[in-house]
C-alpha cells in the first residue's frame, strides 16, 4: 500500500541543493525510511537522476554494521562517488547509529557535489551539541505518524467508522495492513514491548525495567490530566508500595520523549507571559500505543480525542501548551479569592495565536459557560475556539467564539 505523504516529501523536494543537511526525525515505524527510500526516491528517479546518484544505506541493518564505523562509511562513500560533476544524493537511515555522526555529515557537508538526507529516530539525534555544530547547515523534518486526513485519505469510506478505528489503533502506517482487530492489537502490544521499550531501555541503559514500564502505563491512564514527577512518585508509594523517586521519574519521562513515545505540553500563564514549572501534561505520538499500553483498556474517549487534537497541531507546525488564566472572583460575602482556569491548548507559529477547547459533547448552556469562562478571560483579539466531538457546522458567537466538529478540524487545515 502506498501512502503518499505529500507534506513531508514536498519540504524534502524544497530542501533539496541547499546546501544543508536534511535531517528527518521521528518515532521509529512512522514511515521515515518509507519517505526517503521510496517516496523521495521515485521523485529522483522520475526527474531523470540515475541510479548511480543515489547512495543509499539502512544504518540499523546488520550487514551494514561495520558502516556505523565513521571511517569505514566515509571511504563507502567516496568509493561510490562518480568524477563527473553531478549531483549524488546520499541518503542515510538511522545515522544516529554511526560512531561520531556528526563529524560523518560535516565532512560530507565538505564534499562537493553531494546532497545529504540523514533520518533518526532519538530526540537526542537533535540534542543541544548537534544543534550547535549543525546551526545553520541543518534542515530538521519533523515525521509524525499519520494525520487523521493521511489515514482517511488512504481508506476512505465513512468518516465516523474511521474515527473509531483511528483513535482505537492509531496512525502508525502499517496498521493499515491488517485485516482484523486481533493482528492490529497484537502488532502494536508487540512494537511496544519488542521495539520501542526495548530501544529505549538499551539506549539508555536502565535497570529498572518494572519501574519504567509503571510509568509508561500511569501516563497513558492520564493523558489530559496535569501530573509531575513528584506526583507520580507518590502514586507509587500509595498504589504500588514501592519507592521510587522524583528524580528517577523525571529520568525515565526524559527517555521516553528521546524516543519520540511521548511529548510534553507545559504549563503556560497567559496572562502573566510565562511557563509555570509546577505541573505539566504528556500526550503519546502514536495514540494506538498508547491503547496497547493499557491492553486497550481506558477507551475514554474525550481524553483520546485531546490527545489526537494535540497531535495534530503539532503535525500542522504549532508549537503547543497547556494555558492558565488567572481570574479574581467574588465569594458571597463579599470577598475576592483567586481562581485559575485552564485552557487546554495555547498554540503559536510566528505571530499567529489561538486558543483552544476541547469539548467532548456540544456543551450545554451551563457547560458551555464553563467552557468559554477561561477563552473569555482571556483580554486579546487572537482565535479563541472551542472543538466539539460532535457533528455540527461550524459557527461563531457574539462573543466571537468559534465553535467547529472535531471532524471538520482534522479534515480541514485551514478550519482555523
């Protein structure tokens, strides 16, 4: 089954002869190595590049693992190279496995004649060194799993049915070819467990697997809910009877966002125009993981239906937090008291602003007050909208409130 992914190969087409490293992240089987070994080049092929400019190499495959050695690859390289003045695209999957990548891509960055597509699937592939030794020779291509219009677009059919199946079993690409619910399910426990768990407690060398594995699971059972590491600690005290700290959590919650498996969304103060350090919430990439971490318990759908709209903003390019407005309200003596208010998502690209609710069922007078009550606190002129799980048309208020089905935002970029 081909699965076109229009957006990422259209920012790999407009990188391409810039002069800079196109660097392709994500988590592991969201379709990187599909992207670049078939999408990206059948695009080559079909524009007249010929084969012999076009090195490719699958870096986690065993019988290249003498190439993860840097000067074992570059001498490949340069062997494959022809002195003839044209272009040779080189095409790296999973670099990251390569020893001292970093001085691999800049030497070839020395190289003339040469464009260079890199993919890997560990955040810390873009830690703060690679970052500063790639400042302005590096082109970051962010691959999530499929978007809910990628995965309708492929199956097709009737746009209820396929939201079930998509906020059951996700968007990780070969999900779509199985054909019941027992190999889906049993796909999807096992590249949890034999993969991504695996990957991650080797990568990073952990010893207490039963430790990370608890807290894989406490964060999949509260996607949507604000929680810390030093609340989760206490979880474990009072529910498993075992102590684990604060500081081991915040440990195992940084490899898991190395991973790709989770993303952070921080605590933002709109008013006052800063992140709070207190609390923050944790959304899974894939949200068919995340049922199979569960065993496909916790089929609570509102909680699913934020996580997949995070996910979302996310793959339209925001950047993405958890807002609180803080509000003065008067008790009936008389007296004023604090109040905060959440508004599930602040999201930003450059100048543009919008603040979102994620409303399950089409509020009711009294709901819908609750939730406007922190958009309307709110005093600036950027998008405030509220997302219902229900099929409605889209409309505006008189207090300029946008209202729209979950449906039509997932299918529609430009909705908002």
């Amino acid at each position: 089954m081909i699965i076109q992914r229009k957006k990422y190969l259209d920012m790999l087409i407009s990188g391409e002869g810039n002069n800079l490293v196109k660097i392709v992240t994500g988590v592991r089987r969201c379709g990187k190595s599909f992207l670049l070994f078939k999408l990206f080049r059948n695009y080559l092929t079909e524009k007249g590049v010929d084969e012999q400019h076009i090195i490719e190499l699958s870096l986690d495959d065993l019988r290249n693992k003498k190439l993860r050695n840097p000067e074992t690859l570059l001498e490949y390289i340069d062997s494959h190279l022809l002195n003839d003045k044209k272009t040779t695209y080189i095409i790296l999957d999973e670099v990251q496995l390569v020893q001292d990548f970093i001085e691999v891509l800049l030497s070839l960055l020395h190289t003339p004649f040469v464009d260079v597509y890199v993919s890997g699937s560990n955040s810390k592939f873009l830690s703060k060194d690679v970052v500063t030794e790639f400042r302005g020779r590096g082109d970051e291509i962010r691959v999530f799993p499929l978007s809910f219009s990628e995965f309708y677009s492929t199956v097709g059919g009737d746009k209820s049915e396929v939201w079930k199946e998509y906020y059951t079993y996700g968007g990780l690409p070969q999900i779509l070819e199985f054909d019941s619910e027992k190999k889906k399910s049993d796909y999807l426990k096992n590249l949890y467990e034999l993969t991504y768990m695996k990957d991650v407690q080797e990568r990073n060398h952990l010893r207490n697997t039963d430790g990370l594995f608890k807290v894989v699971q406490m964060l999949a059972s509260c996607i949507g809910s604000s929680t810390n590491p030093k609340r989760i600690s206490d979880t474990f005290k009072t529910v498993e009877k075992k102590a684990v700290t604060d500081k081991t959590i915040l440990n195992y919650i940084e490899c898991l966002k190395d991973a790709f498996l989770i993303e952070e969304a921080l605590r933002y103060d709109v008013k006052g125009r800063k992140y709070i350090g207190t609390e923050t919430k944790y959304y899974f990439e894939d949200i068919g993981l995340r049922n199979a971490i569960l065993n496909f318990r916790q089929q609570e759908e509102p909680h699913i239906m934020e996580n997949i709209i995070y996910n979302e903003l996310k793959y339209r390019g925001f950047n993405v937090d958890v807002g609180f407005v803080e509000t003065w309200e008067n008790k009936s003596s008389g007296k004023s008291f604090r109040h905060g208010l959440e508004v599930d998502f602040v999201v930003n690209k450059g100048a543009e602003r919008i603040y979102i609710q994620s409303a399950f069922k089409l509020p009711t007078d009294e709901k819908k007050e609750q939730e406007e009550r922190p958009l309307l606190n709110i005093n600036d002129s950027f998008k405030k909208i509220i997302i219902t799980g229900e099929n409605i048309k889209r409309k505006t208020d008189e207090k300029g409130i946008l209202t729209i089905g979950l449906l039509d935002f997932l299918l529609d970029e430009k909705c908002i």
